[in-house]
C-alpha cells in the first residue's frame, strides 16, 4: 500500500508541476492558436537537449530518450540512467524507441539497432541475451513494437511477427505475409493489427479470425526498399513516413484510397522529413518535421497548419526539427527537438472570454477550493478541501450531487465540452 500510494503521489505532481508551469507562462498564449507551450531542457535537468523517444509508464513517469542516457521526469526533477561502461553491453549510441511491458520494463531501442531492456523496479539495464532467455524468446529479434494490453510484440530477422503472452508464458506466431518480407512497423489498434514491411507493402491481420483481410503494394513500387513507420488514427486510416524526404503517406483501407503530402503537394508540409506522428483533438494529425516544425493536417476541412519556433517568444515550440512527438493519456502533447529540448504542448479551450485547461477528473492530488461551471449541463461544481459539490445553475439552493474530488491549485472560473475542464485563477483570461 506505501508503496502504491508513493506511485500515485508522485504520478499526481508530475501533472500538478506541469498544470503550475502553464499558469505562470500563460499569459503569453496566443488566441487564435489556444494552445499553450512551455519548455524543459539541460536547465532543469534534462542529461541532453537532443530528445530522440518519448514515453510516458504506467505509473505516470516521463521518459526522455538522450545521446546522454535515459532521462525519467517525476514531475519535479530529472534522474538519469545510464549503462556502466563497464558493461559488456555498453553502447554510445543513442535511443531511438521505447517500450513498456506490464512486467515493469522498458524495451529500448538503439541507434545502431541493438536492444536493451531496463528495469523499472531496479532501475537497472540489461542485454536483451539475459532477459530473452528467461522468456525462452528467439535470438532474432530485430525489432518490439507496444501492444496495448503490454504485452511483448516484436518481428524477427527471419521474418516472423510475435507476441510474447505474459500471462500464459507463451510466443504467439501471426500469420503474416513472408513473402512481403521483414516487419518494418506495426501498430495494434482494437482487434487488428497493421503491418508493413521493409518492402513497403502494407498488411492488415483481424486478430479475431487470425487470417490477413487486406494488403496492398501501393508503396512497393513507388518507394525503396526502407525502414516505414506506422500510424493508424481513431478512424482506422493509416499514416506512413520514412527516411528520407519521402514525406508523408495516407491510405485510407475503406476506399482503397492514397494521398501523398509533401512540400510541394495540395496540401503542403513545411517540410518531408517525417519523424514522428500523433492525433490530436477533433481528430486532427500532428505531425513532426525536421526543420519544418509541427504541422496540424485536419482531414476532414483540408487544411493544415503550422506550428514553428518563434524567437521572440520563449513559450513557442523550442525549435523546429522535432524528432520526436508522444501523446499521453491526459491528451498533452510532449514534443522532443534536436537541440533544445523537450516542449510540452497543451490545448486550452475558449468560452465566455476564459480560456480552460483539460484536467483529469481521476486525479486525486490533495487539497483546494474551487468553482467550476460546465457549460452543458448547467451547473457549477464548488470543491472544499476533499470533496466538491454540484449544484444547479438556477439558485445556487443546496448541492445536487457530490463528486469525489481533490486538487492542490484553486480553480476559479470556466469549463466547456461535456467534461470538467476547470481553469487557474488569474491564469488564462482571454
């Protein structure tokens, strides 16, 4: 029990700690955008300014990817992890990608494509030889990938698709194309799983029926024989980038149909080199460029825009080639650059002339007293130490309901949408 509620005490600062940076730089957010930045680098502690993986763990962690190690973000400070030389499995390369397991441990990814797994209860690395044969994995791995319910998802040097199945200590083969070759990326989303190869074929498995229900050769014939990322959004339609300017892919599976973005296309990127791609709110995609900033692409309006460095302003994003881009459980955005850092991006909402701020109503940090109006269902939620009231918009008579609710930081004025977005006294007025 200490030990979980310690987990839940420091997972509760690291949102509290980031919700009280926005507060003090909010005043700077530009209206039309409604988005705020703000920014953490070696002056708060980051080993590195160059940020190559981001993740956030299960207990609530953020993990930064360096040339100078593994950095882990407490909300607070940074702490910093690194291989002994000493170790025969020393590497000076860099990480590249992350992933956790539900047995508490991080999959790294190298530069030069080597493995390393690190323990989260030891805060320890080990060779991927160690760990994979107490799992009585294969010796062929070449690359893991993050399946939802944590378990192990990885490909093979001879072709093969896997899942290590942490419950039943078992490897579970998929039944994937190997002709089309060896597993580039692969993205598991709901009872399928998207897969393309070095090849550039694209396959989709319906995990049900265990059988392949779509491949196409599109990019076969188009591109090199290259490393492909995935990404596959809430609808389903699958977005693909690669080294180098090869810009950005989007197939939609439905129709068959492919859009190819560039600098020069309709629609155009500030930049084709892709490294990395997420969703934001109202499914619009985020997508990372290097040298070109972020560019927002809204599907569904056709339009894009663009996210880029402002000198002049030291809450814009912290530079324009950015490496890496995760999207964590909250909805903020962390954005990694090459050379400055990490800047953490969070969309703030207009109403009544206030701007507010997404927070999670599972958070349960401490203590404050606070009123929140949530324009839907007309009504105001006042919190008092340890617990918050609602009450009808019409009279203010007597509380309607009580909501189980702690925060550290006082709440003053709007919310919008039909969840409580709760905004910072003398914070973001619009």
């Amino acid at each position: 029990m200490k030990i979980n509620a310690l987990l839940h005490l420091k997972t509760t600062k690291v949102f509290l700690t980031l919700l009280l940076l926005f507060v003090f730089f909010s005043r700077t957010v530009a209206h039309e955008n409604r988005i705020l930045f703000n920014r953490l680098g070696v002056n708060q502690g980051l080993s590195s300014n160059e940020i190559n993986s981001i993740i956030k763990d299960s207990r609530g962690f953020m993990w930064f990817g360096t040339p100078e190690g593994l950095n882990c973000y407490d909300g607070y400070e940074f702490t910093c992890y690194k291989p002994e030389r000493a170790d025969y499995f020393y590497s000076e390369a860099y990480i590249i990608h992350m992933v956790e397991t539900q047995d508490d441990k991080l999959w790294l990814t190298y530069q030069d494509g080597s493995i390393r797994i690190f323990d989260l209860r030891e805060n320890k690395f080990y060779p991927i030889q160690e760990i994979g044969r107490s799992l009585h994995l294969p010796s062929t791995i070449s690359h893991v990938f993050q399946e939802p319910e944590g378990n192990l998802l990885f490909a093979t040097t001879d072709h093969r698709l896997c899942k290590y199945d942490y419950t039943t200590a078992s490897i579970i083969d998929y039944p994937t194309d190997l002709i089309a070759g060896k597993v580039s990326d692969v993205v598991c989303k709901e009872d399928y799983l998207y897969v393309i190869y070095y090849t550039g074929i694209v396959e989709i498995l319906d995990l049900n029926r265990r059988e392949s229900i779509k491949n196409s050769r599109y990019l076969q014939s188009r591109t090199q024989y290259r490393r492909y990322r995935l990404f596959v959004d809430t609808d389903r339609e699958v977005w693909i980038y690669s080294d180098p300017h090869s810009g950005l892919f989007h197939f939609s599976p439905l129709t068959d149909r492919w859009e190819h973005f560039s600098e020069s296309s309709v629609l155009p990127l500030s930049s084709s080199i892709i490294r990395k791609v997420e969703e934001g709110e109202e499914g619009v995609i985020w997508v990372a460029t290097d040298h070109g900033g972020i560019n927002l692409i809204d599907k569904k309006k056709r339009q894009i825009r663009y996210l880029k460095n402002n000198h002049f302003d030291m809450h814009s994003i912290s530079q324009n080639s950015v490496i890496a881009l995760y999207k964590d459980d909250t909805g903020v955005l962390w954005a990694g650059t090459y050379k400055n850092g990490v800047t953490i991006i969070m969309r703030v909402f207009l109403s009544s002339g206030h701007f507010a701020i997404p927070y999670p109503m599972n958070w349960r940090p401490g203590l404050m007293t606070a009123i929140v109006y949530m324009k839907i269902a007309g009504e105001i939620y006042i919190s008092e130490q340890t617990a918050m009231d609602c009450f009808a918009t019409t009279g203010l008579p007597a509380p309607i309901k009580n909501m189980s609710m702690t925060l550290q930081i006082p709440i003053v004025s709007v919310a919008m949408q039909s969840s409580l977005w709760p905004q910072i006294n003398g914070g973001i007025s619009g």
